[in-house]
C-alpha cells in the first residue's frame, strides 16, 4: 500500500513531537519538515530522513497530503487555510485560534476544501483524563455536581512569544484551554463563565487565572492554571457527584482514585509506550486512512475557544459572560 505523505509546519518543540508520531503513524510516511529558520527544519527532517523547507508554500509543492500545523496561535487560521486550500488535511496544534471568528473561518475553509480539520487537544489522550471521561458518561460517579482542575508550573521559558498575548492568547488559551476542552467534552456545554486573574496586568511571566462555569447540565466547574508555580509543573482533577469522588494529582505515584461508599480503588494507567501525543495523531491518522470519526472536531474545538474569549471577556470586565 501506498504510504500518504505527511508534513510539519513549525520545526520547534511541538513540531518535533508532532513529527515523531507521523513516523510512527500506519500508512503514513513523514515526507517534509518547513520552518522560516531553515537550519531548525534541516535538523528535524535530518533525525526521520524527510525533507526541509524553508516556506509553507516550498512544503505544499512537495505534495504533502496532510500537515500538522505547530507554529504560534496567531498564525493558525493563516496557515490552516493556505494547507487545505493546497488540498492537505490538517490537524492544528490548539489552541485552534486566538478568536471565534477565525475558528469559524477555519471551519468554512475545511468544508470549501472538502479535507479533515482537527485540533491537537492532546489532554483527551491521557490516560487519566480519558478513563475519567469514560467513568463519568458510564455514570460511576452518579451525576456530576463540582469539578475542579488544576494545570500548570512555570512560564514556559522556551520560547517567548508564549509571553505575547497578541502571538499567544496568554495563559486562558495556551494552557487553560486544555482543560476547558476536556471540560466540555466531560460534563457538556458551558452557558455561564465567570474568571479573575492576572492577565492584562502586567505579569505575563507570572500569569494565574481562575475560571468558573456553569454548564447546561446543572455542573459547576472551576479551573486553576498558573505560570507562577517555581515548583514544576502538574495536572489534578476532582470530580464530585452524588454517586463517588474521582481524583488524579499528575504528581503522585498513584495518580489516580476513585471512592465510594463502599470501595476504593486506586492505578496509574500511563506507562511509557502509552504516549497520549503519539495517539492523537494515529487517532487523525485513522480518520484520514479508515474514515474514523474524529477524536476532536474543529467545531468542539471552537467551542473551547469561545469560552476562553468568554473568560477573558469576564477577567476584563469583572462581570460573568453568558454563552
């Protein structure tokens, strides 16, 4: 069998983790690596033997037939739209855009082209996460009344544009929409958000947010992320419903609980060769290849970017913002 030829755009730290699971993807060979700073994109494509490009439009000629767009979220409607114009399935590091109406764009520019669009929501594919989601829709917890989740560590002081709101999003769409997404996905729609925070005061490096929503479901969730952790960075979730209490603390050895009344049960389902990056692009693989449903549409994915505008909305005028 044919193998179809994928690419990478942005040869930078997700660029790298992008293109080390398109080398392992079925039916997928990495054929080209693009990056302006040419010599980054020669060092990618030189540990998987692909090509390098200088351009976006050099990489499109070289008859790539899906990318994975992994450049700063500003850039992300732009270069999207140019990869499905040139006939590419794209999957697009998240967050999907820094605005609803580009989002949408993206989605039109998907649908005109007649190609997959997906979003790198990558928290769907962790273990903890995902096992998480499935107990909750199998309805071990009972109904879900409060959840709370916490994300975060230091700036992430390799590169930094993340530090630049106007390439970025800042903290509520670079690391808070991991969890908003996950969020939605879990518990369903949001239709109320409320935040506070330190965004829009100066402090980027040291940014911290709260969120809080309500969703259609009568659930009340409220998520932390920070980049003023000095201690490292980490992930926990609990979630309370009339039924039992689910916890994971990505810190811990046991990283996951689950308690009852009546039992207790405890594990650690990541193992090394369980890589939650590595599934997210076999997962788009799939859809592309066997006509799989997508693991994360572009519209679900909008709708994280909605409440992250919403929330940042709220953060600026003190007010909570009905969806």
């Amino acid at each position: 069998m044919t193998k179809l030829k994928a690419g990478v755009i942005g040869a930078g730290g997700m660029g790298s983790t992008h293109a080390r699971g398109w080398a392992k993807a079925e039916g997928f060979t990495l054929a080209a690596i693009a990056d302006v700073d040419f010599p980054k994109a020669e060092a990618l494509a030189s540990k998987h033997g692909a090509s390098a490009f200088g351009s976006v439009e050099a990489l499109f000629a070289s008859g790539v037939e899906v990318v994975s767009v992994c450049l700063p979220s500003d850039l992300h409607r732009s270069i999207t739209e140019q990869a499905l114009a040139a006939g590419c399935h794209v999957l697009c590091e998240k967050p999907m855009a820094l605005s609803v109406t580009d989002c949408d764009s993206m989605i039109t520019a998907a649908k005109t082209a007649g190609r997959l669009l997906s979003v790198a929501q990558v928290v769907r594919f962790f273990p903890e996460f995902a096992n998480a989601h499935s107990l909750v829709k199998n309805g071990d917890v009972g109904k879900p009344a409060v959840i709370r989740t916490r994300r975060g560590g230091g700036f992430p002081g390799w590169s930094s544009w993340f530090g630049d709101q106007a390439q970025s999003g800042g903290i509520l769409f670079d690391l808070a929409v991991h969890d908003i997404d996950w969020l939605l996905w879990t518990f369903g729609p949001a239709e109320r958000v409320y935040a506070k925070g330190l965004t829009e005061r100066g402090f980027e490096r040291l940014d911290h947010a709260l969120i809080t929503l309500r969703h259609t479901s009568g659930a009340i969730s409220h998520t932390e992320v920070t980049w003023a952790d000095p201690k490292g960075g980490g992930a926990t979730f609990e979630i309370a419903g009339d039924a039992g209490l689910l916890s994971h603390d990505s810190r811990k050895e046991v990283s996951l609980s689950f308690r009852t009344e009546t039992r207790t049960s405890t594990g650690r389902p990541l193992i090394p060769s369980d890589d939650p990056y590595d599934k997210q692009i076999a997962a788009f693989a799939r859809a592309i290849t066997r006509g799989a449903l997508l693991a994360v549409t572009a519209e679900e994915a909008r709708d994280a970017v909605a409440v992250a505008a919403a929330a940042r909305e709220s953060l600026k005028t003190g007010r909570a913002i009905t969806l």
